[in-house]
C-alpha cells in the first residue's frame, strides 16, 4: 500500500508520469536514422535471377531462347500492382494488396541506387526517358564518362574505382534514406562477399528457367550468414526478407 499522497514507482523504476518521459522521447526522435544497403530482386525456385539470352548481344531478338517471354513470367507479380503502373505512367488502377505494398515501400525507403555496367547497358537501351528511379544512380564501370542526367530526378553517375568507393559516393547523397543495390547479380555478388549489405527481398516466383544468370553463383558461404525476418505470401509470389549477419 502506498501512503496519501505517494505516487507508485514503475516495477522497473522508471518514473510513473508521462510528461517525465518526454525529454527521452525527444532524445530519441534526435537520434539520426542509420542507412542501410540493401537489394530487392526476383528469383526463380532454380534460382536464376535472369533467363538465359537475356544480354546484350540478343536485345534485339526477345525471341532468342524465349529470354523476353521468360523474363515476364519472372516478373509478372510485378506488372498488376498499382504503384508499378503510376511509377511507369500506364495509367490508373490495378491491384493495391501487399505486394503493391511492398514496390512502394522498396521505392520509398531507397535514397539512391548503386548497379553494374551490364545492366545499365540494357536499361539505357530499353528504359524510357524518365527512367523510373528518380535518385541518383552510381554505375560500376571501366568507362568515363559524364554525369547522364535524365527526367524525374535521375541521374546517373559513372564509377571507376570499386564498389567501397561507389558506396562511399551513395552515402553522401542517400538524404537518410537507404541504398539499394539494384544489380545485376554480379554486383549483387561484391557486395554480399565484401560484406557491405545489411538485408535483403527477394520475391520467389512459382517460375524454373533451368539455365542463365544465377543470383548466388559464386557467394562465400564462409562470409555470408542469414537471419529470416519475414516470409509473407501472396497469390503470386512468396516474398523473403533477410537480415546479413555482420562476423564476430
């Protein structure tokens, strides 16, 4: 029992009112936002990120081992969401449950984008004028070459020396958002290996291609642990989230 007048003490002897526990949550709310790097990808249940045939010497002929119709099967959970729609301007409507939830929440959160030559090359070739990251975009490359700015709030930036320096560069313009790895999987691949990712999606498809770009080919299993974090499904594909375990 408490004598008039006295006021009981948390169990835990944390102070009873909640005006004692404002200056706490306002030291909290000042502490900044660490910035995450992380990939969100599709992936066959064979585990091939891309078809085979699907490159640059048969961009012109979609045809070619089916690359563009297998490509589509891959990424068809994609095409109904709303968001994907309005990001692309194909116009009003489509589906609004968690996977739309989920593109939106990828884009939201992503301040900057980091990807490798090759896919660059192919979305320069195919992407529409206002390419659809709307950040700055680093491109690991060989070559030299100017900023390319386009419309949207896209521009792309060329790197030569090394994914540290291209994550370093993504850092200073993330604007406390996080940076995604955007691909291919063989950037992808450096940064797990070098152990620079903190998390990754990936959408699991109900889709086998049996042969072309395989997302872990090549990982050090020594250096890359994995924690599951979340495994929500949906009518069309079983979305995996995962956190990377730093060593030690």
């Amino acid at each position: 029992m408490y004598a008039a007048g006295e006021r009981a003490s948390h169990p835990l002897g944390a102070p009873s009112t909640k005006r004692r526990y404002l200056p706490q949550a306002i030291h909290l709310a000042r502490v900044p936002k660490v910035t995450k790097v992380f990939f969100s990808v599709g992936m066959t249940l064979d585990g091939f990120m891309a078809p085979e045939g699907m490159d640059m010497a048969h961009a012109e002929d979609p045809t070619y081992k089916d690359w563009l119709g297998q490509w589509m099967k891959l990424q068809s959970w994609v095409f109904p969401q709303e968001f994907f729609r309005k990001n692309l301007k194909l116009g009003e409507g489509g589906e609004t449950g968690e996977d739309n939830r989920i593109l939106e929440r990828t884009f939201s959160r992503t301040g900057v984008s980091i990807m490798g030559k090759r896919m660059f090359e192919g979305g320069e070739k195919f992407w529409p004028e206002e390419a659809p990251f709307h950040t700055p975009v680093f491109v690991l490359t060989h070559q030299v070459r100017s900023p390319w700015v386009r419309l949207g709030g896209t521009t792309f930036h060329f790197v030569n020396d090394g994914i540290e320096s291209a994550l370093k560069q993504a850092r200073e313009v993330a604007g406390g958002r996080d940076i995604r790895i955007a691909g291919g999987a063989n950037a992808i691949l450096q940064y797990l290996n070098a152990g620079l990712v903190d998390e990754f999606d990936i959408a699991l498809s109900p889709v086998v291609f049996g042969g072309g770009v395989r997302l872990f080919e090549g990982i050090d299993r020594n250096k890359v642990a994995l924690d599951l974090v979340d495994a929500p499904p949906s009518r069309l594909v079983t979305h995996l989230r995962y956190t990377v375990r730093k060593p030690g």
